[in-house]
C-alpha cells in the first residue's frame, strides 16, 4: 500500500523526470473500489481544476470518507474560491509580507504588481521562503499562485491554485525539488486562534421559504439565551463585516458550499468562535456522493446506491431496480431529486443532472410512509420525528413550478419511544460528521432501517420539533453553546 499518490486528470500532464511516486488519473480514483481499502495513504491532487463539482472537487471530497490524507482538502478549494475567505486568513501575514518585500519596495522598485509561484511551500525566491511556507500552511495546496500588490505598502492581492500542466518549463525545476521535499518531511495544519465572549449570533434569513427555524423558534432561542445569561441577536447576510462582534454563530438557514452560509461558518471558524453548523460539517452533510461513500466505508446501512460520472455511459439495470432515484450531489429539502420509472426517463435526467454536476447518484427506490428524523446534539439524541411524505407524492415535500413548496405532516416521539435500531444507527452516522448539530434521516422497512441522508442544519421549529420537549428544546442548545464557549476560553 503506498503511502503517497499523486492524482492527474490526465497522465500526460506527468513527466518521466518527476519524482517517483505512483500516478493515477482521477477517474480511477473515483471509480475504482481497490482504493478503499487503503487507509492512512496521502492523495496529492494535482488535477487541473478544483471548480465545485468538478472531477477534481470530488477527488478531494472522497478522499476524506476514504480515510485518505488529501492536499489541497475541500475546505483549502472553498477557501480559495473566495476572497472573501481567504482575506481573513491572510491578515495575520502583514508583519511578514512586509518584512518579505521591504528591500523589493525600498530600492525605488516602480512595479506595483508582481506574482509569486509557491510550490509546496517552497519559493524560488530566498527572500520569500518563509512567506512562502507561512502561505503554505494556511492554503495546503500543492500549486498556488500568489499576486502581490504595493499601494503604499505591499498586500496580497488574490492566492489561486494552479493547475500542474500549465507550468512552464523554469517552473517544473522548482516543482521536482518541491514535491521531493514534501515527499520526505509533510508539513502540519496550523491551529485556529480563540477568543472569549458571550454573544451568540444566529444568521437568518427572512424571505426563505423553507427555513431551518421558524420566526417563532428564533425568538424562543432569545428567550432561552436571555435566562442563561446569554446574549443572543439574530443577524443576516449583510452582517458579515460584523460577526467577529461575537464569540458563537449558530447558523439558521439552509447551508450550501458556494454559499453565504460556508463563508460565515469560515470566517466563524478563523476568528476562533464557536459555530454551529462548522464548515467541516458543511461540507460533509452538503454532498450526497460524500456521504454515500462514507456509508459504504463504514457499513451505514443504506439504499443501494450507485456513483455515475460524467462521460462514461452506464446503466443501473440489474443492479438497481427500477424505479432509480436520481439525486444531484448538493440538493436539499428534495430539490435535485428525480424519480426515473424506466430506462428511457433515467437516460433523459441523468443528461439533465450531468449538466449540472460531473458525479450523481443513483439510488433504490424504497417508498415509506414515512421518513424519521433524529435529531443529535453533540452526539446525544435530541428530539425525533416522523416525517410524512406530501399528499399523493413520494417525498416530503412537492415542489411547484413557482417554487412553492407542499410538506406533509408530522409526529413528534420522545427519544425513549422511538425503535433502538433506529436512534442507534442515526447516533452511529452522526458520530462520523462530528459534534455539532445533525439531523439524520431514516427509513424503517420490514427488511430494517435505511439511513437516506444527514443534514447538518436540521429544522428546530416551534410547534414541531419541539412538540415533546418545549421550551427546554431551545434552552439545550444554547447550553451547549455555552458550555463551548466556556470550553474555550479556558483551554
């Protein structure tokens, strides 16, 4: 088992003169099951693009699930698909920038611009090798471009990736050394900085049609901070430039990767707040192709399911019953998902959904009833629910043409009360994601429960989840936030 791989979209874009390590293209990475049974092996992605859902945006997201050590992780590629991230990462580099570049600004140097190539962290400046290893370990990315800018003094302007067949030939010098150094002695990840407050912000948004939490709930969560001495405000995407005012975010509206809400987890994340939904939570729960990898490596039982990719024609017929649930990676509250009753329906929507994503799903069909939610809080069950499915509709909710949404109805359980088999399974996924707040979907047949999904904002509705536990339902939560951020600011 080797303990390095380099990943290629293309094995072309490897030179014989590299050093030796084994190479693999990425769609064999993605397809082939011998790769799972590889634990601890470090992934060097070095496809051409990380663009979100692209062949190598899955490389890195499968990596994880696969107990694979990755560079660059999916959180490094949202990072730096947003400025808006990684200008907070890059504050704490001033005094280093401007010790790097002094004597570049100090001779009368007119550029205002200029870019850096950093490989591995490694410059071919001795001027900039410690900037170079500093941005290294807050974007562990392989290949990145750095563009520095002098506006009476000098800032980092924008850090992309780079892909690996772009490189000129002064550059693959440069890379082979790199690579071989990286090869030898892998650097670490740095720590995350605290801070001590206790403010806790929830971002909402009042014009959501389907919300995680509902206006009534919001104000419970206030009541409930009120009594334990804990001061809660409700914020929105234009309070962005604010949220560091916090010490905790606890993020009530629907979460996506290429979203306000990953940039709000993020920066949460790097100001040292305690948040709720983290990023890494995010990520995880965002992607249906992640978690039906990581149901697979850890034996979650699930519907058959089975991974497609764009380009290679295939079909599900004697390994999946018709009719197939098809589901792109990152829908939510049933958005994405399609039911084919035959092959000709399954031919036409996997062309529609391959637009769209270059993995999708294919599924099982196992209609239920209904679907229950368990809801998880730092790995205790919560509440649970029995979701039902819409009227004359096999999901939850029916969505229109406008956009409106049709839910079916519910019944709130006690824990106590709910089938073992069903809490333990939900409880045995939810350990997987992490400690945060999850809501885990699942279907109880004769055959036995299935798990469909796990969301990492689930709803918290007055009315609803909180049918058993009441008012206590929302004073849980913010004791837990608590109990954090007194964690943290002791540690």
């Amino acid at each position: 088992m080797p303990s390095h791989i380099v990943l290629v979209e293309n094995l072309k874009d490897w030179s014989p003169d590299y050093p030796e390590v084994p190479v693999v293209t990425a769609r064999d990475y993605l397809s082939q099951p011998d790769f799972l049974k590889y634990r601890g092996t470090s992934i060097i992605n070095l496809c051409r693009g990380y663009r979100y859902l692209s062949v190598g945006y899955y490389c890195s997201l499968l990596a994880e699930p696969r107990r694979h050590k990755v560079i660059p992780t999916v959180r490094t590629i949202a990072d730096l698909s947003s400025r808006s991230i990684y200008s907070l990462n890059v504050e704490d580099l001033e005094a280093q920038v401007q010790k790097s570049l002094k004597k570049r600004s100090g001779n009368g140097d007119s550029t205002t611009r200029f870019e850096q190539h950093i490989f591995f962290g490694r410059s071919d400046l001795p001027e900039l090798q410690d900037l170079a290893r500093q941005i290294f370990d807050l974007f562990r990315c392989p290949l990145l471009k750095v563009e520095f800018r002098f506006e009476r003094r000098w800032d980092i302007a924008t850090v992309k990736p780079l892909a690996l067949n772009g490189l000129t030939n002064g550059h693959k010098e440069l890379f082979k050394q790199a690579l071989s150094e990286y090869l030898s002695k892998p650097w670490r990840s740095p720590k995350v900085k605290n801070t001590p407050r206790y403010d806790l912000a929830i971002l909402h948004n009042p014009q959501e049609n389907t919300p995680p939490s509902n206006p009534q709930a919001l104000q419970k969560f206030i009541k409930a901070g009120k009594k334990l001495g804990v001061n809660v405000e409700l914020i929105e995407k234009k309070d962005y430039s604010r949220l560091a005012e916090y010490d905790a975010l606890f993020i009530r509206e629907t979460t996506a990767i290429d979203h306000h809400t990953y940039r709000f987890a993020r920066k949460a994340r790097i100001e040292g707040m305690v948040v709720m939904d983290d990023p890494d939570s995010i990520v995880k729960c965002a992607n249906k192709v992640y978690l039906a990898e990581l149901f697979a490596t850890h034996n979650i039982p699930c519907p058959k399911t089975r991974i497609l990719q764009k380009g290679v024609s295939e079909s599900v017929r004697g390994e999946i019953d018709f009719p197939v649930v098809l589901k792109i990676p990152d829908g939510s509250f049933s958005r994405g998902v399609y039911k084919a009753n035959d092959e000709a329906e399954y031919k036409a929507l996997t062309e529609k959904l391959f637009k769209e994503s270059d993995l999708i799903l294919a599924q099982e069909f196992l209609y239920t009833e209904f679907d229950w939610r368990i809801g998880i809080l730092n790995n205790q069950p919560l509440y649970a629910c029995q979701y039902f499915m819409s009227r004359k509709h096999w999901q939850i909710y029916k969505h229109d043409e406008s956009g409106k949404a049709e839910e079916g109805g519910f019944k709130t359980w006690m824990v106590r009360d709910v089938p073992r088999k069903v809490v333990d399974t939900a409880l045995s996924l939810a350990r997987l994601i992490g400690d945060g707040l999850y809501g885990v979907d699942i279907k109880e047949t004769p055959k036995g429960v299935y798990v469909i999904e796990i969301n990492d904002n689930p709803n918290l509705d007055a009315g609803i989840e909180d049918d058993w536990l009441g008012d206590e339902l929302y004073a849980t939560v913010v004791r837990e936030f608590l109990r954090r951020i007194e964690m943290r600011r002791w540690s």
